[in-house]
C-alpha cells in the first residue's frame, strides 16, 4: 500500500543540546487513522513540526505522499493539513479572510474556494461568526476554526497535535465524530494525544513514544492483547493484608483496602479468587474486572504513567 | 514558484496597513504638515533659499524620504515580530511558500506603504507650499527603490528581532540619526567640511538628496550616483534578508 508519511532514522538535536528524537522510524499507510501517543515532551510535535517544515531534521527523511519534506517541500507541504497545538491566530483579521488567505498561500485562488470555506463555516458551527475576528471567539470555537481552516486545501493528510487538549466533552465527541467521518472518506489522519481513550476509540493503530524512541507499534487491539493487563480489582474491609496472603502465587498490587490481581480470562477465576478471601476472613465490599487498556501497555513498556 | 501565495501574502500585508491607517498613514503626514508649517514658515523665513529653492520646498524631498524610510522599515520588522510573537507565522512557514517568495511579500508590503507615504507627502507639500515636480518619472523611481530598501531591511531587523524593544531601539538609535544627518533640512554645503566629509558615508544622504533632484531639479549628489548607491543597498539588504529567512535563523528551530 502506498505510504502517506515515511519517516526514516530521524534525529533532532535542538540548539541548547536537548535531544528530542533519537532516530525514529514509523511508516503510515495512506487511508489510515494514526495516533502519537506520548507524554508531553516525548518527541510528538518535534515529529509533527519536521513533518510539516516548521522544524529542521538534524539528521533522517520524511517523506509525505512520497515527496521529501526538505528537498521537496511544496509538493510534501500541499498533502498537509496542520492543526497545531497551540491556537494563535493573525489576529488582525476576520475568520473569513483568514481562510482566503490559508487557501492563497497552499495556491489555492481564494475565489475557487468560496463554496468549500462556506461549507466548512457550516459544518464546525462558525457561519454566524465569518466576520468575527479569533480573539473574539471562545477557547473552543477557536479550536473548531483552526481545524475548518486546516482543511480548506483539500489535504490528503490531516495532521492534528493534541486536538482536543482542554476542549469541553461535548466538543471533544463532535471533534471524534467528524474526524471518524473524514478518515472514512479516504483522508489520512494522524493525531497525537496523551489521552489513551481518544486512541482507543479512533486508532486503526498507534505509536507509542517516550524519550524521544518509538517505544512500539501496532492496532490498539493488538499492543493491549501484547502485554495484557486484565485482572480483578478487589476492595476490601480493612488494609487487606489478610486477602494478599491468602492469594500467594498471583501478580498482586495492594493499595490500602484495595487489590488488584492480574490474570488473564478474569472472569473465569472470580469464584476461586473471591472463596480464597473469603476463607482467609477478608469481606470483600466491591469487585470488578479490569481490561487491559492502552494506559497499562504504556505503563508497562516504559515503566512510568503517560501522564507522569 | 508558488504565486497565488506569493500574491496572497503581499495582498495581506497590504490590507493590513490599509486597515491601521491611523497608524501607518496618517501620522506621516500630520508630522509632515507641522514640520512645512513650524520650519518651513517660520524658520524658513530666516534661512532663506537654498541654491535659488525657497526652504519650504527644500525640506519637503527630505520629509517624503523620512516617512518612505520610516514606513517601510517599520512595515516589514512589524508584521514580522507580530507573526513571530503570536506565533501565527507558523500558518505561513507550514504552506508551500518559499523562505524567498515570503520574504519578497514582505518587502513588497513595506514598499507599497513606503511608496504611499511618500507620495502622499510629496501631494501635501505641493498643496500646502504650491511646489511642483521636475521630474516626476525620476521620482517614482526614487520612491520604490528606497522603500524596497528599507523594506528589504525592516525585514532583516524583524528576523533578528525578539522583541518589539529591538525594533524601536533600531529606529531611534540608528534610522532617525541617519534621516536627520543624511540632510532632511539642510545641504552638506551648510556644514563644516570635516561633517561635509563624514555625511558623505551615509547612504541616507545620497537617497534624500535622489529625490530632491527629481522633485526640484537641484541636489547635492548627481542623481545617477544616488540610484546606484541605493539600489546597491537594496541588493544587499534584500539578499541577506531572504537567505536567513530561507535559512530559518531566528524563524524555525
């Protein structure tokens, strides 16, 4: 299949020393909905910025729908759409010609796109705000312009850092729905998070990223199924001290009255686990099974919570 | 050549200075009007005419060229630190536009509003004063060359520039010393010769000095000599402003 992005032994030293990207490789194929997952400081927007020319390689090659970034930067940069994290906007100009001019600068005249920037006006709820300048709009308006606005030059990519960072749960599922929408419609999408759910939910496959290495790859699915994390999560009367030793020979955690017992097929082992317990004296007050998420595949390839 | 974006980033410069006339336009000619009535009138009348020039025309060249000067260099190392500071030069560093092509749309911004200043002042003086032009052409052309000049080097000032700060300083220490010396209201012929000698190194002198040939026919330097000197700088300042623009210095990390 052919690739919409190829990014090959990439390295970036920033002026000052900070090594952000140790020599990463990834590789996404065209139609695919990819997620950068990572703390913040992992390498995800160093890896954005040389992508779409706002940050110099110090050393590798990216390449976008087969055009080199550097070499080839016009033809790369007008597959791209970029949403970035942060919104800042020329603010000495309405939403209106702020798109026109977006559209200029990727080549396309401003004339030919009347019809789709009315259209995208439209779809992210902005049509009574065209005249408007972006200080005026709230902090999640400005979030749904910047991404109409990435979108007005058709991109065969979509590129968005961090795109529901501080946005409200409402906007949050809209953003989900219309981006699931535009992947169905054959646009590459690639999207950096640290929110493990929004991976979950939209990935057709991640990479995980710490320090500056892509730590792994793969569908969702398949990391969680890779290092598999189900259990029992047991609460407790007491510290439950008692239960812990009752249950000798499996992966336990104990926090205070509460145990976590990792097993695989959970729900086969609640009667053996919870009649070893309750033998033992411990009252259990709540039960629940755990599933493997993304968050524990994280924890457990780089040894620190992604939030951490 | 990306040239719909090109004629996009120049179209945005321009409308941006046309929608700050209060401050791009208006205030060139306000101190224009104070600076015939004050000096031209009043002192005017004292100094007497200069090379058979009555002092009220002597000056208006040299006040055109000061607001050209000042308003294409203040045009480009603005919109660029703004761009830089609110971070929004990063929705033009990600299109397909060269470092080239975005810096030549700067420069062509900051001329068109040096050159409307300048014309702007040139047709208040002839209202206020009743001048009239010797060489109108040669004037146009003194007009876009200065301001692509100070365009070009507004632009490098906005590159090396990480606050609004550097900018002013640059102006009041550097640009309006040279303005001033460089012979807005007086010839070099007035000066003693050691001053005589150093006015001739600064290349304001030869642009101011361009425009009063071509506005009244009279001037302390050949004109031909005036244009080469300033199209040189334009050159150099243009080159180094576009290669470190392309190059990314002080622009992307």
């Amino acid at each position: 299949m052919a690739l919409a992005v190829e990014i090959r032994d990439l390295r970036k030293r920033y002026r000052g020393g900070v090594e952000a990207l140790l020599g990463i490789n990834l590789e996404v194929p065209e139609g695919e909905f990819f997620g950068l997952l990572g703390p913040n400081g992992a390498g995800k927007t160093t890896t954005i910025g040389i992508t779409t020319g706002l940050v110099r390689p110090t050393s590798g090659t990216v390449q976008v729908m087969g055009h080199d970034v550097v070499t080839d930067f016009r033809a790369a940069r007008r597959c791209i759409g970029l949403a970035a994290q942060e919104l800042n906007f020329d603010w000495f100009f309405s939403l209106e010609d702020l798109m026109r001019f977006q559209a200029g600068y990727y080549g396309v005249p401003p004339a030919s796109v009347k019809e789709r920037a009315l259209q995208l006006f439209e779809e992210f709820g902005l049509m009574d705000k065209r005249a408007v300048k972006p200080r005026e709009l709230s902090g999640g308006m400005k979030r749904r312009f910047q991404i109409a606005r990435s979108l007005i030059h058709d991109p065969d990519i979509l590129i968005l850092d961090e795109p529901t960072a501080g946005v409200d749960v409402e906007l949050r599922h809209m953003l989900w729905d219309y981006l699931a929408r535009l992947n169905r419609e054959g646009k590459t999408i690639i999207l950096t998070t640290h929110y493990i759910e929004e991976a979950e939910l939209l990935c057709d496959r991640v990479a995980i990223i710490d320090g500056g290495q892509i730590i792994t790859t793969g569908s969702p699915a398949a990391l969680v199924a890779g290092q598999n994390r189900d259990g029992l999560v047991l609460e407790l009367a007491g510290d439950g001290a008692a239960a812990a030793a009752a249950l000798d020979g499996y992966e336990l955690t104990r926090e205070e009255g509460r145990l976590t017992v990792t097993v695989s097929r959970p729900e086969l082992q609640i009667a053996e686990i919870v009649n070893r317990v309750t033998a033992a004296g411990a009252t259990v007050q709540d039960l629940t099974i755990h599933r493997t998420t993304l968050e524990d595949v994280f924890m457990s390839l780089t040894g620190h919570s992604i939030d951490a | 050549m990306n040239r719909v974006g090109f004629l996009t980033l120049v179209g945005r410069e321009v409308k941006r200075f046309l929608s700050l006339y209060n401050q791009t336009l208006v205030p060139g000619l306000l101190t224009t009007v104070l600076y015939i009535i004050v000096f031209g009138n009043s002192l005017g009348s004292r100094i007497g005419p200069i090379k058979d020039v009555p002092y009220m025309h002597y000056i208006i060249p040299g006040l055109a060229m000061m607001n050209v000067i000042t308003n294409a260099g203040a045009n480009s190392s603005s919109s660029l630190i703004q761009a830089k500071m609110l971070k929004f030069l990063d929705d033009i560093l990600i299109t397909p536009l060269g470092g080239l092509e975005v810096s030549l749309a700067y420069i062509l911004g900051a001329t068109l509003r040096g050159f409307l200043n300048g014309v702007l002042v040139i047709l208040v003086g002839m209202a206020i004063t009743g001048m009239s032009v010797a060489h109108p052409l040669e004037a146009l052309v003194f007009l876009v060359v200065v301001g692509w000049t100070f365009g070009a080097f507004g632009l490098l000032v906005g590159i090396y520039a990480r606050t609004f700060d550097n900018i002013q300083m640059l102006m009041n220490f550097f640009i309006t010393p040279l303005v001033f010396l460089g012979g807005v209201f007086y010839s070099i012929d007035m000066l003693p010769p050691v001053w005589r000698q150093i006015s001739l190194f600064n290349p304001l002198y030869y642009m101011i000095n361009g425009l009063r040939h071509a506005l009244l026919g009279i001037g302390d330097t050949p004109a031909l000599g005036s244009l080469l000197v300033s199209l040189a700088m334009a050159a150099l300042f243009t080159v180094t402003a576009a290669t470190l623009f392309t190059r990314g210095y002080h622009i992307k990390e």
